[in-house]
C-alpha cells in the first residue's frame, strides 16, 4: 500500500472548537466540472446612488432619511430578527416541544458613504474606524445582551442584496448555537489541558508557517486546519489573551485594520473579483455579569466563510452528505493557504 500523502489521499481532521470532523478529499480536484457556473457581473457602480437606501441623505423603505454621514453610520435595522419588548412563551414540561424567550435587536451599520467601495479597497485608517464603531457598539449592545454578533455578507452569492459597504449587528438575550458551541469546547479543552485553546492553537501555527496567509505583529490570518470551505480563514491574536473587541488597544485596532485589508486583498486578487463571503467575529460572551464571570477560556477571534472554489463563477455547494453526514472539501488547507499567500499584496484594480 502506498504511504499516506495529504495532498493525494483522503482523511478527516477535527475541529476542536466546534467538536466535530471534516471529510478532506484532495484527489477529488482532479476531477472535471460541469455543474452549474454562476454569472459574473461586476458593473461599476456610482459613488452615490439616489436610489440606494443604505446612501446618505436617501430615504429607506421605513420612511426614515439617512443623515448625511461621512464616515461609518449605524442605524436600527428596519426589518428585524430581533425585538426588544415581545412576550415570552408559556413554560412546557415536554421534553419534545420546548421554546424559550428571544429578546434583542438588529442594527445596520454602513461602512463608508460611499457606494463603490469595499473594504480591501478602503484605506487603513477607514477601517481603523469601521473598528472603532464596532467597539462603540459592542460596549453598548454587550452591557445588556448576552451575545453581540457583528457579521457582514459580502457580494450576492451570499445573500447580500445591497452592494453599499455594510455590516449587521445583531444582539440577543441568548447565546446562539455556534457561540454556545464554541463556549462548551474551549471551556473542555481549559479544563482539560489547563491552557488556551486558540492561544496553543496560534503558538504552533505560527511555528510550523504551513497555513499562514498574513501575518502582522498582533496578529495571524490563516487558513484553519479543520476549514471546511474552500478559501475559509481565521484571524487571531498572535500572542496576547485578548478575550473581546473591546478589550483590543489603539495599536491592536490599527493592526486589525492593517491584517483585515491584507487578507481581503488576496481574496479579491484570487479570481481577481470582488470575493464574496459571510465573515464575523466571535469572543467571550456579554451581557450585565459578563465581569463576574471567568471566560478566560475564550479567545477572540474572525471567520471567514468565501464559497468559491474553482473561478470567479465556480463555487462550492454545502448540500448532500455535507447536509446529512459531515462537512467535506476537497482542497487541502495548506494548498489553499499556499494560493492565498502567494498572491499579490496590491489589489488588482490598483495595480
């Protein structure tokens, strides 16, 4: 039998932090597409659209009138997920049907005013003050919720509708399943190892330099070893204990600023397009005992979830035994690292 090589045969690899495996088939690379492409269409976009209800000083579809900011704008999402005053569900003893109170609220918060940008083409010090509003609405929404979930969902293969620089911020009563997920299985591993578990994990990653992509003094962007889409990566601190946004420096922002416009550089320099993803950020929960309680478990972190896969038009596709049995890729992280790492640090429309 031949010697076992990751890059040529399959095997599955665990996530610690999530407690489960991925099904890794690299050979499955070698076999020909002909499944569905999607349309690229990447039309130039004006810098202010009238018509655009993210834009300043245009009305949304509630009526309201967007100021006339110049920076970052953050306003209560119109169509929200999450209400604050709602009643609570009657209490049940049955163990079949049970449902619990969902109390929260949902922001938008747009980027910049302008409606042909995105953030790899946004200067540092613009995304140094994305950062900063983060940070204001983490301290505000995080005194009374006990998780405060920032996430942006970039381009139309996933799902975003407006192309306006924008984030959502959604803030609960409850801890959602990923965060909660995550809590049990960094708690296990303190428990059990009696150290960090991402901050062991960025140790060795940094030391074996296989699935770093960029790299800065505060922090590493990396393609995880159990990432489970194609391009997916993570960026964490690269030794201090760092449990929330909100506990990051001024130099510790700026560098965020500086590894976030890296890394998305590359995502867009891959298939020279603008990259879509869904990305977040996860750290120790909130809520009014969040200083009584001992999270020194967590460690703050961001994930990035891009779909594509082959092209520009290619993407993966979570269905089938992804569904009904275990997450499977077929590119190997380290290759994927390899790519990301190896392209271009300039963006290509500024080349």
């Amino acid at each position: 039998m031949a010697t076992f090589s990751p890059v040529d045969h399959q095997h599955v690899r665990w996530n610690p932090m999530k407690g489960d495996w991925v099904l890794v088939s690299p050979h499955r690379m070698k076999r020909p597409w002909s499944g569905q492409v999607e349309k690229l269409t990447e039309e130039e976009r004006p810098e202010f659209d009238p018509t655009n209800p993210l834009c300043p000083g245009v009305a949304r579809p509630s009526g309201v009138v967007n100021p006339n900011y110049d920076s970052t704008f953050v306003f209560d999402n119109d169509f929200p997920a999450l209400l604050e005053d709602v009643p609570s569900p009657p209490e049940s003893d049955n163990p079949l049907f049970k449902s619990a109170a969902a109390r929260g609220t949902c922001r938008v918060m747009c980027f910049s005013p302008k409606s042909n940008i995105t953030l790899p083409l946004m200067s540092q010090t613009e995304i140094k003050a994305v950062i900063d509003t983060w940070v204001v609405e983490m301290v505000t929404l995080g005194k009374k919720y006990k998780w405060v979930q920032i996430f942006e969902n970039k381009g139309a293969a996933m799902g975003c509708s407006n192309p306006h620089p924008h984030c959502q911020i959604w803030a609960s009563s409850f801890l959602p399943n990923e965060a909660m997920v995550k809590d049990r299985n960094m708690k296990e591993y303190m428990d059990k190892y009696k150290t960090n578990l991402l901050m062991d994990y960025a140790k060795q990653e940094d030391e074996k330099n296989e699935r770093l992509v960029v790299v800065n003094d505060d922090w590493l962007g990396l393609v995880p070893y159990w990432a489970v889409w194609p391009y997916e990566t993570m960026i964490i601190p690269r030794k201090r204990h760092i449990l929330r946004m909100t506990d990051l420096t001024e130099q510790e922002r700026l560098s965020l600023a500086d590894i976030m416009k890296q890394l998305t550089i590359r995502y867009d320099n891959l298939f020279e397009c603008s990259f879509p993803y869904s990305m977040g950020f996860h750290g120790a929960p909130t809520g009014p005992d969040q200083e009584s309680q001992d999270y020194s478990y967590w460690q703050f972190h961001a994930i990035y979830y891009p779909p594509l896969l082959r092209s520009a038009t290619v993407k993966k596709f979570m269905v089938g035994y992804e569904m009904l049995a275990n997450p499977q890729r077929d590119l190997t992280a380290e290759q994927a690292a390899d790519k990301l790492r190896n392209l271009p640090d300039v963006h290509y429309k500024q080349k």
